[in-house]
C-alpha cells in the first residue's frame, strides 16, 4: 500500500472518517530537541521488549527485575492516613480544594526535622512536589537553555534527556554515544565510581546521584567535600539527587547539607517513591537554601517558587496526608522494615552473580547491583538473560557510554520472584 494511502487509512481509524479535504499536517514545525532524543526513553523501551518477549512466550512467567518500581505493599500506618484524608474530603467541614503550590505546612516542617536536623535547613528551603523526577524538570526550566550540564556516566536518563529538550545541548555524537556541551563524568570500577574531577572541565550545573542509580555505589564524606568545592571554585550548582539515601547503612552522607558549605552551592532534592513504595501515589521534595545566589545575587529559591506557582497546583492532598505518616514514629519505623526487606533481595542478587565469578558493585546501599560482562554489550547481556532465564534486568549503556558492559539488576520484588531469577540466573551461567 503506497504510503500516503497506509496514513489516510490508520487516520480514519484512529479519528473515524475524515472528509477529504481535511489536511492531516499542520505548519508548526517540531522542536528539534525532541528530533535530537535517541530512539524512546529507556524503561518504556525495556517494557516494549519484555511485552514483545512474552507475546512469543506466553507461558515463560518473567520476573521483572529491570524498572526501580517497588513491590511491597505501602505499609497500613500510611494508607490509614491517606483513606482518612480521601474520606475527609467527602464531608463539608473538613473539604478542601486547592493547597498551597510549596506544599503542606507540616509536611514541609516534618521533612526539614527529620531529613535535615541541624542541617541549617528550613521548613521555607523545601518544596513540596509530586516526585524527583518532576522536579527534575522543573529545575531544567528553571535553569534554561544557557547554561552547561555535567553527569554521571552512567547515571540516571532523565538528567540528560532532560538537559536535551530543554536545548542545553549539541547533536548526539554517535560514534562516542554522547551529547555534545554535556560534560560526562566518567564513574568506573576503576575510580570507585567517583570521578576525577582535575579532568572535569567547567560545567554550570552538576547532576550527582548518591547513593547512585544505576552503579548503587555511596560517595564518602571526603569525596563530597571535595565535590562541594570544586562547585565553588568553578561557581557551579549541584543537582543533587537523594532519591535512596535511606539505604544508606554506613557513615555516607545522605544528604548534600552534611558537606560545611553545601547550602551556598547546592540545590537536594529527594522522593518517598523507593522509601515508601510511593511509585504510584508519587511524592517528593527539592530543597533550595536561601543561601543559594545566582550571579548576580537573585536568590535561586526565588525564581523556583515562581515556576511552581505558575506549572503545578500542589501535591495531592491525600498523598501529602500519606507523607505526613511516613514521617511519623510508625511510619519511619514501618518504611525501615520495607527498605530492610529489599536489602535482603539485594544481597540475594549480589551472592547470586558473585558465586558464578562475576565483578559485582553496589547494592551495600543501594536497591541495585551492577555486574560487570566485560567485553560484551550491555543489551545482548539484556537479551540473553530475557531469552534464556526469563528476567528482565536493565542494560547498563542505556545510563550512557560508562554503563557498557554492565546490567543493572533491582532489589525490588516480591521474595519468591527473587529467589526464583537467582536459581534460573545460575541455571544460565554456571
């Protein structure tokens, strides 16, 4: 069928019959960030080919150990707090409607004593959103198209695909699979997955995930406070993203604020998504000091407020009531016991490649174990372990050019699914 005939055809059956004289293309032209994205997001195209594996083997019961979603039922002290708060809605006195677009008051207060006590950080320093990843854009907008992005490599999508749409950066380059005006930071085996930064050329803003997505390593108080300075020295930002911090079972710093100067460079911002199961009720915060100046002394806190005033109404009310009993005496203890629960899985994965002689990093404190198959290509190792073993992991260049050779695999799932792609990943490879 000639093209232009293929296209009136799926037309009128995605839009029922259309006249003839309907023109299917518009004069507004596409914005060529978008065009400059390679292929689709990574976990979308993960999920494409896990759909696609089961359509051609529909009885293989695959274990889903790619996306970060956790698994585990968001404990009853929390869902008792948000029912109430949805039932509350129902009823003319205790009805509300829009909340404040920084976010609930007690939230806010719950968060900077709990997150951030004797950090210097304020109730008025922390917003309130519908999750980091938001948030993530968000600040993007906030930073605008000017400006230089630094990364992890390999770090989490989002930070460069975001750096992309907003026109921060060049063309992809493909034979180096990487975006010109982006500084990639190399993280490897090699440099305990911190990298060097006397070879970091000036970057305006740095995104820098501890604990990391996806190489689950922790940098050290020492590494941050070098990090910290090499902000100012250079007058940078850091984005810093401390989405696992509570996996953190040693001296690491869970946040940015522990670093002596940190408020005067840094921007945090954090989620209950993996701390409480909130993937689907979607919360989280980002906290801007006032401390925090652009060049020319406008507080940068100043002009976040403004983009969410003016793209977000708020949080949702019951989710925000849901975040407000996470942080209770109950609610901490019962998002503990969650976080310990997954640590186990994580040591389940670890001893699994680690007694088949695999290179194993992460998951000390971390929801996530990156093995290393040198020489190999992250996305065969993909297809292999989906083809032969039925588990979806995710491959390691989808977070950029240093996670070849890696897959990541996720502590989150249900005990039995675990145990289970442990017996068949040593079915695989022994």
């Amino acid at each position: 069928m000639p093209m232009s005939a293929a296209l009136k055809s799926s037309s009128s059956a995605f839009f029922g019959h259309l006249p003839s004289t309907v023109s299917i293309g518009t004069k507004v032209t596409r914005n060529a960030n978008m065009a400059k994205l390679q292929a689709g997001y990574l976990f979308p195209e993960i999920a494409r080919r896990r759909a696609a594996h089961i359509s051609k083997y529909p009885d293989s019961q695959v274990i889903s150990l790619g996306i970060g979603d956790t698994t585990e039922p968001i404990p009853e002290v929390i869902t008792n707090a948000m029912s109430m708060r949805a039932h509350s809605l129902s009823i003319v006195e205790s009805y509300s409607g829009y909340g404040t677009e920084q976010g609930d008051k007690k939230l806010r207060a719950a968060i900077a004593s709990t997150y951030y006590k004797d950090l210097g950080i304020e109730e008025a320093d922390i917003f309130v959103s519908d999750g980091a990843k938001c948030d993530i854009s968000r600040l993007q907008l906030l930073f605008g198209s000017k400006v230089k992005m630094a990364v992890q490599d390999p770090s989490y999508p989002a930070y460069v695909d975001s750096s992309v749409i907003m026109g921060q950066t060049g063309s992809f380059q493909k034979d180096i699979e990487k975006y010109g005006n982006i500084e990639y930071m190399r993280c490897i085996p090699e440099n305990g997955f911190f990298p060097d930064l006397s070879t970091v050329s000036q970057a305006d803003i740095i995104f820098f995930c501890s604990p990391n997505n996806p190489t689950g390593s922790t940098a050290t108080r020492d590494q941050l406070t070098h990090l910290v300075q090499f902000a100012k020295d250079n007058g940078s930002i850091i984005v810093f993203d401390s989405a696992y911090s509570m996996y953190i079972s040693d001296d690491s710093p869970r946040s940015i604020f522990e670093i002596p100067g940190a408020k005067e460079v840094a921007i945090e911002t954090s989620s209950f998504s993996k701390f409480a199961g909130f993937t689907g009720v979607r919360l989280g915060w980002t906290v801007i000091p006032k401390e925090l100046l652009f060049s020319d002394g406008f507080p940068v806190a100043k002009d976040f407020n403004r983009i969410v005033s003016t793209c977000f109404n708020g949080a949702s009310n019951i989710a925000q009531a849901g975040g407000l009993a996470c942080l209770s005496p109950d609610g901490l203890q019962a998002m503990s016991d969650t976080i310990k629960f997954y640590k186990e899985n994580t040591k389940i994965i670890v001893d699994t490649f680690s007694s088949l002689g695999f290179s194993v990093f992460g998951g000390k404190n971390a929801p996530y174990v990156w093995v290393h198959f040198p020489g190999q290509s992250s996305w065969d190792v993909f297809a292999e372990i989906l083809e032969k073993a039925h588990v979806v992991t995710t491959p390691g260049s989808g977070f950029g050019p240093g996670g070849e050779g890696f897959v990541r695999v996720s502590a989150f799932g249900h005990r039995a699914n675990i145990l289970e792609a442990a017996k068949r990943i040593k079915q695989l490879y022994k």
